[in-house]
C-alpha cells in the first residue's frame, strides 16, 4: 500500500492535481444514482440534523458517498446485494428526504405536542411506525394491538385533520421507510457468506434442473432439494467438501436450532411433522425484481429459493418440460405442509 504522502509528491512531480483527502460539506447524488442533485440539495450539516432517526446502515452509506466512494466500492463494503445496491443506497436518500420534510412533526410526536386528540396508545402507535420505523407485527407486540389494527388506527390518523395526518400518509405510502429489512444485511456483514450465498443462487435461477439424488447444480445444473443445499453451502465454505451426503430430513437433524426470525441462507424445511421431512429450501429475504405487465417493482419481504416441481424418476428433459427446477417463491408458506426455519452456521 501507497502511503498518502507518496502520492501527493508522485502527483506534484507529473503536474497531477493534489490528491483530497476532505470530506465535502456535500453529497452530490447525481454521480452515486440515476436521480438529479436538485432533487437533494440539503448540505451535510442538513442530514446531521436526523442522524438520530437513521439506521446504522444508513449513515454508512451516507458517509460513503460523502467520501465519494462509487457504487460499486460501496456495493462491495456494505456486502450489498448486486441486484439491489442503487436500489439500496436511494432508499438512505429518500429516508433522509422524508425526515427532513417532517423534522419539526417527529419532534412534536416524539414529545407529545399537539396529539391530544389522540389515546395514549394511538400516539405510541404513531410514533413507533414514524419516528422508530417499525413494522406492523413488531408495534402490535408492543402496544397490545393485533397488526390489522395497528394499521387501522394509522389510516384513521392520516384520514384525519391533525397535523400528522399528511406524515402518516406519506409514510404508509413509502414502504421504504419502515420495509427495510436492515437485519439481514448487517447479518450479511458479519457473515460474507449469506451475501455470496444469495448472489450465487439467483444467478442459477432457471438454469438448474431437478433430478432424483443429483447434486451437481454448479457444474452440470442439475440437483434434488438437498443436493441443492449441499453444494451450495460446500461452495460458500460453510459445510466442509467431505460433508457426507443426507436428504432432508438428514439436514433437518444436522442444522438443529430453530428460528422464529430466519436469516439470508438459513434453511426451510418441509413435511407432515419433524420426523417426516421431505423437501428443503433456502431462505432468501428480501428480493425485488421488475414486473412490466404492472409497470411497477415488485418486492418480496419473505422470498424462499429451492428445488420446485421434482417427482423422483423424473428425467432432465421431461423437468425442463414441466419447468421443475430452482425457483423464487414469495414465501415459505407457499406449501401447506412448511414446518419450520433452522439456522445455518
């Protein structure tokens, strides 16, 4: 490695501009993501002012652009997935637009100025789902509301005339603020291989097809479910190359801790009880892939990828045919007979 000093002296001696090593008082978005620097004009001092509401992530993103680190650099810091990055990094921009705009109702929430109208617990609501960006399922344990209720009082406040009613609105409408899923990727920084892991297997996304005890997905694309999640856990570094062979319900025993909150890689596991499993895919997160006949981005919160579709003296071809092979599905519970998640570690 360069020190910085040699560099400096190498660029003066060529008539190179001198390195800087400052941070600017900016972000120029325009060279991060496909969006204008009109539409973020707020200075570094600006974004200072909500650091409290943003997610670790979030400012490590933000610090990076302010570094004027690429896409790309960024992508590979953060472990980002490929497919999701600028995606990712817009979504810190738009957090950042939001608590700007409602800087002064957040304040007001947080410290209870103006919500008399509301119940006590309907202010909780509120500022959990604002302020703390959490989800429905998380503030219902909370306050001692089922989901569907904790978003019925949040449509009754933004149907109302308070002063929150248009924040509340916007933020029902930005599923990016609370729909984060930032777990799984700072799990993804402590464990790389989740990251290469769910980049490895979307890669392999209709082009790997279902056969009977195969377990060659990487070299000539054909696998059974747990097959599949050998190899790919061997190709990862997580399960060791002499791993002895075992189906499904080998695997279930094998990983035996299970999670209510599963993690990228973590596995799925299916059958009539925990002594009978029969099939076993991987838990993927959150994935968003374009859908055109909608005009619209699709997201998935929950998505699971594995063998789909195989019966066990099925050749290659007739799999190809029927369209048997490794698929995305929206979420475990796609089949009636899912059991449960088990840590991979």
């Amino acid at each position: 490695m360069v020190h910085r000093h040699f560099k400096d002296q190498r660029a003066r001696k060529i008539g190179a501009p001198k390195f800087n090593y400052g941070l600017s008082t900016n972000i120029h978005v325009a060279q991060h993501l496909s969006i204008p620097d009109e539409e973020f004009k707020y200075e570094w001092a600006d974004i200072e002012k909500v650091w409290c509401f943003l997610w670790r992530d979030e400012r490590i993103i933000l610090n990076l652009m302010r570094e004027g680190k690429t896409v790309r650099d960024i992508s590979e810091i953060m472990r980002l997935p490929k497919w999701q990055d600028e995606r990712i990094m817009l979504r810190a921009i738009r957090v950042v637009q939001f608590f700007l705009k409602w800087y002064d109702e957040l304040i007001d929430l947080k410290s209870g100025k103006g919500t008399e109208q509301f119940s006590a617990k309907q202010v909780r609501v509120a500022r959990l789902y604002a302020y703390h960006r959490m989800e429905y399922t998380k503030i219902a344990g909370k306050v001692g509301y089922t989901p569907d209720t904790v978003q019925s009082v949040l449509r009754r406040i933004s149907l109302g005339d308070s002063k929150f009613a248009e924040m509340i609105k916007e933020c029902l409408s930005n599923m990016s603020l609370t729909n984060c899923n930032y777990k799984n990727r700072r799990a993804a920084m402590s464990e790389p291989w989740r990251a290469e892991l769910k980049n490895l297997l979307l890669d392999k996304v209709t082009t790997v097809w279902y056969q009977w005890g195969a377990q060659t997905p990487l070299r000539d694309n054909v696998a059974d479910c747990s097959g599949l999640v050998i190899r790919m856990l061997q190709a990862v570094k997580v399960l060791p190359e002499k791993f002895r062979d075992r189906n499904a319900q080998g695997l279930s025993k094998y990983f035996g801790t299970t999670v209510k909150n599963p993690q990228v890689g973590d596995l799925a596991f299916y059958g009539a009880n925990s002594n009978s499993v029969v099939h076993v895919m991987f838990y993927l997160g959150e994935i968003c892939f374009p859908a055109p006949s909608l005009k619209i981005t699709k997201t998935w919160s929950h998505a699971v990828i594995g063998m789909c579709g195989g019966k066990k003296n099925m050749s290659m071809e007739w799999a190809k045919f029927v369209g048997a092979g490794l698929w995305v599905k929206q979420s475990a519970r796609y089949r009636k007979d899912f059991l449960f998640f088990r840590r991979v570690k």
